[in-house]
C-alpha cells in the first residue's frame, strides 16, 4: 500500500497554493493505475516518486494526460521527502525525469529548485488566442509547452475570464497569461491555462515560471524576480536566471496522508 500525500505548494499556509499530490511507490507501477490516481485524485498534477540509488525517477500526471516538467509537484515531492526524514535536511533531492535531472535543495527554509530555462521564441499572436482571452497581447511566445502572452496591464490579467473550449482547441500544454505588477512586492503578476490537459486554471505553476523568468528578465534586466500567480488561491514564486537554468523557491505545507489499496 504505496502512502499518498496532499500538499500545498509555493505557499507557507495551508489552504493557499497549488495542491499536488505525491504518491511514494515501492516498486514500479503501471502507467494506466498511475493516470487513473491522477484522475481520482482530480487535482492539477500528482507526482509519482520511484527510489533509485542516485535519488527518485519522478513522473507527472494531470488528471488527462502524463507531463514532461511541473514546478509545485516536485516542489511537493521535496517536502514530503523532507519531512518524513527519507531524505536528511542537507542532502539535496535528485530527480530522475523526463526533463533530465532537477535538484532541490532546502536553504533558509525555502525549498529551491534547480530547472531548465524554457524561453519563450516570438511568434504573430493566434487569432483563436485573441478571441478566447479577449485582449491582444504586446508580445506572444511559444516554448516547447507554452504559449507565453504579456498584457499591457495588470487589470487585464486580473479580470479575464477566457473561453476554456477555445483555448482547449490549441495544441500546446497550457497558456500563461502575464504583465508587471501595480504591486511592489512583485516584478510580475501570471495566470495560467490548461484546459486541455483537464486544468482550465491551475493555481500556481512553477514549470511556467521557467518561461517567465527569462522573459521578465530580459525586459526588467534583474537575474532575481519574485512572481505573483493571480489564481482564485494564490502563490508566490521567487525566482533567479543562472545561465540556462531557472532556480525556483518557495515553501510547503501538508494536508493529508492516506494509503492507496
């Protein structure tokens, strides 16, 4: 009976953040059980976690398809790795996944998190995109997963309400919908949208931040951001450029543990 764990991620309160889930198996798992966790558990991503001599192979699943990279449930996966003592304070979490190797570390009570930069390339703004937000972009992107589109204003991302079976029809894992902030506390406010994965909003996306950083980056020329997701819950994401890699920070909290029959 693998252990399932509930937590809340890129935030330090319970309630708040993005929930992922984290199943710790014992050996390997079928990957049609796995999708149907994930589908029971109807949460953006349940991370599944596999011992291995040199640390875990991790996999991610929406409660439609299997992922190639996601922020708050490797985030989730570090914290219960943490906190159940599989893994001493300072060691540093190795993960073994379809986007190579990604570490987490835990230094001054944030877990950081060591991802590949995924820059945005421009292209001409789709007109299904237009359409389904209601706005037209200063800047539309595309990286391997995401189209990336920059508001003009930060009341345009607050307010849009998109049409979610026409941003279902694009074939791309999710949209991120991003402008500066009015708020000081943040470099940049993001929303993102994964209708057709079975996520139409998903709370806080750490994997979408590797495409922010170096966008904001670039425009704000700072390598140190700190992001606001501006989902109904809320997260906060503090982020740093290394070269081509992103280092993503934040905290966690557990909500529940169950045993999966």
């Amino acid at each position: 009976m693998p252990p399932l764990y509930q937590v809340d991620a890129f935030t330090s309160e319970k309630f708040k953040g993005n929930p992922a889930a984290v199943v710790v198996l014992e050996e390997n798992a079928d990957e049609s059980w796995m999708q149907s966790v994930a589908a029971e558990m109807n949460l953006s991503e349940t991370a599944f976690l596999l011992p291995t001599e040199n640390g875990y192979n991790l996999r991610w699943f929406t409660p439609k398809a299997e992922v190639d990279l996601c922020g708050h449930a490797t985030l989730a996966s570090a914290h219960i790795l943490y906190e159940t003592g599989r893994l001493s304070e300072n060691s540093a979490a190795r993960f073994f996944t379809k986007s190579g190797l990604l570490t987490v570390h835990k230094k001054n009570n944030l877990l950081e998190m060591d991802f590949p930069a995924e820059p945005a390339t421009e292209i001409p703004p789709l007109p299904i995109l237009v359409r389904a937000l209601g706005f037209s972009p200063v800047f539309a992107g595309q990286n391997r997963m995401d189209l990336l589109l920059v508001a003009s204003d930060p009341d345009l991302v607050l307010n849009l309400k998109p049409d979610f079976h026409e941003l279902g029809q694009i074939p791309v894992r999710g949209i991120i919908v991003t402008s500066r902030s009015n708020d000081s506390s943040f470099d940049f406010i993001s929303r993102f949208f994964a209708p057709r994965f079975g996520v139409n909003e998903d709370p806080v996306t750490g994997s979408a931040h590797c495409c922010l950083a170096p966008y904001w980056a670039s425009q704000l020329n700072k390598k140190s951001l700190i992001g606001f997701q501006a989902s109904e819950r809320g997260g906060i994401v503090n982020m740093r450029l290394e070269d081509d890699r992103v280092i993503l920070a934040g905290n966690a909290v557990t909500i529940f543990t169950a045993d999966l029959f």
